[in-house]
C-alpha cells in the first residue's frame, strides 16, 4: 500500500518528512498543502490531521502527523534499509541521538519569523521584502479569527480548533529578543556540529566518496536529515554568514555543498528556497481550485504555472481579482 505525504514544500518540518521518504526511495503520493491559503485549517485536513500542521504521513489506516514520528517510521516498514535510527552494534549511533536532540532544540520558527522581521540581522535573505512585525501580527490574528470561524462552522471539530487556537496564540515568533537569543542558542550547536564534522573528516573538505561518513556514521542518518534541512533553512533566511559563512566554519560549509548533490535532496528540498514554487503556486493552484472547482489536474497546474511566471516578471494583471492575491 502506497504512502501518501501531506507537505508543504517550503515548510521546513515537511522538508525534513519529504528528504526521509526520498532517502528511503519508497513509492509514495504527494498532496501539496498550501499554508498561506489556510488549506491546513480546512475541515477535510483537521479531521485526519487534528494539530492542522504539516507534514503528515498516511499509510492505510495509519497515521503520522510528526515529522519525526514520521522519519521512525519510514524505519519501520523499510527492515532492510539502513536506519536512520541505528543501533548500538553501528559506529557512531549514540551520537545520532545526542545530536538528533540537540538539533531538536533549535527553535527553527523563532529564527524563520525573526528573520523575516528584522532584516538586520539578515544577509542575502531570501524571503518577502514586505514581510515585518506588523504584517505577521495580522497574519497571526486573521489565522485565529479564521480558526475561530470554523469552530462555531464545524462543532465536531470545536475541540480541534480550540487547541490550534491556544497553541498558535500562545507563541510570539515576532519577539525580538527571542529571536536573538535562538540565533545565539543555534549559534553554539553549530560550533559543536563542527567539530563533530572535524573529527570526522579530519582536513577533507571535497572530493567526498560514498566510503567517507557523514555527520555520524558511514551512512546517511536522522541526524543528518536535522542539519542538511537546517542549513538549507539558513540559506533562506540569510543567516549564511552568521551560522558557517566566510570560513567561519568551512566544515559546515563543505557539508551542505556535498549535500546538495545528494539526489534524495534535490528531489526533496531542491525548490523550497523557490517561494515562487514552494510558496505561490500551491497558493494559486489552491485558490484557483476553490473558485472553479470543475478544473483540477493538469489545467489546474498549467493555468497556475503560466499566472506565476507572468506575476512574477509582469506583475498583476488589471481584471485578476483582488481576493486572489497572494499576500507575502
């Protein structure tokens, strides 16, 4: 029975579910969820999905809704391949867990939101321009106002949303100090990251064979799923120079080059600093399928595809409706 994954492609969490099910090389569909359209929330989503988060994996009658639960799990129905949790009887499998969990402690959002918000902190960021503390209020606010919507909509899943609703009004990504001390916090992980890559590759920088190890053991762990995705992250939110760049830790620098050529990588995480890919057009093919249902499949995509590219070099047409704006 084929796997399907519920993602977001520029979704750092879902990033880390996608880039496991590719390493697996497993068969599985993907349902592109769109974040900014609140397709998360919707009610179809919430009754398998009861967090309203990304990713999701779903197997039979079984489902994942953790990305980490869901990189155990790949464990699981593939007996034959390499763990991404290894046992103790593989070289390096105790520091798989220890770096796993502190990897874990990084408050990626708190970085992601920040980085968004205070530029200066920044450089060659990736993301929208117009994005600041004002905007993510409002966007904050409208996403519990429209949560609160649908739990008056839908009693059955009042308990669902009522949780969302304390859980997202709960946490202030937009805190400045917050976020500087997950820089600093983030800053110090990647030291030690560092050395653990130089022990490991002791002088090597490239010309990497499939016999040299990777962040723990000779093959590709959940620990090295943590940081390629992490880095991959930085990169978006211009936090490059802060975290490996100018040689600050060339180790750290030579790992995401040589994971970039990783296949598993490209296929999973190769557009998602694209936000024209990852971000506007599962927003548009979203939307477009909300207001005309009768057109799914391939017009759907062709009719979304052909819209981005001309926004993105043109810029709106005058008869595109207002509602139908993305809003970065």
């Amino acid at each position: 029975m084929a796997l399907t994954l519920y993602y977001n492609p520029a979704s750092f969490f879902s990033q880390r579910a996608r880039l496991a099910v590719e390493e697996k090389d497993v068969a599985y569909r993907s349902h592109i969820i769109s974040h900014p359209s609140g397709e998360a929330i919707e009610p179809w989503y919430m009754r398998m999905q009861p967090n309203g988060t990304v990713p999701a994996l779903k197997h039979g009658e079984i489902i994942k809704t953790d990305s980490k639960d869901i990189i155990l799990y790949l464990d699981e129905i593939t007996p034959d391949a390499p763990k991404f949790y290894p046992d103790s009887s593989i070289h390096g499998s105790d520091r798989v867990a220890y770096l796993t969990d502190l990897m874990q402690t990084i408050s990626v959002e708190q970085i992601s939101v920040g980085s968004l918000c205070y530029r200066q902190y920044t450089q060659d960021c990736k993301l929208p321009n117009r994005f600041d503390v004002k905007y993510a209020k409002q966007s904050f606010d409208a996403m519990g106002d429209e949560m609160r919507k649908l739990a008056e909509k839908h009693p059955d899943l009042r308990e669902s949303y009522m949780a969302k609703i304390k859980v997202h009004e709960g946490r202030d990504l937009t805190n400045k100090e917050n976020f500087l001390v997950a820089l600093k916090e983030c800053d110090s992980i990647m030291g030690e990251i560092e050395e653990e890559l130089a022990q490991k590759w002791n002088g090597k920088f490239d010309n990497f064979t499939d016999s040299d190890p990777w962040l723990c053991c000779n093959h590709f762990t959940i620990a090295d799923i943590y940081l390629a995705t992490l880095l991959h992250r930085f990169v978006l939110a211009g936090q490059v120079k802060r975290m490996w760049g100018d040689g600050k830790r060339p180790y750290l620098a030579a790992y995401y080059a040589r994971v970039q050529q990783r296949k598993s990588f490209q296929r999973a995480c190769g557009s998602a600093n694209n936000l024209y890919l990852s971000v506007l057009l599962p927003k548009l093919k979203h939307q477009i399928r909300k207001a005309f249902p009768r057109l799914v499949g391939f017009s759907v995509f062709a009719a979304s595809l052909g819209l981005a590219v001309y926004m993105q070099y043109k810029g709106y047409p005058s008869w595109w409706p207002n509602n139908l704006k993305p809003k970065f």
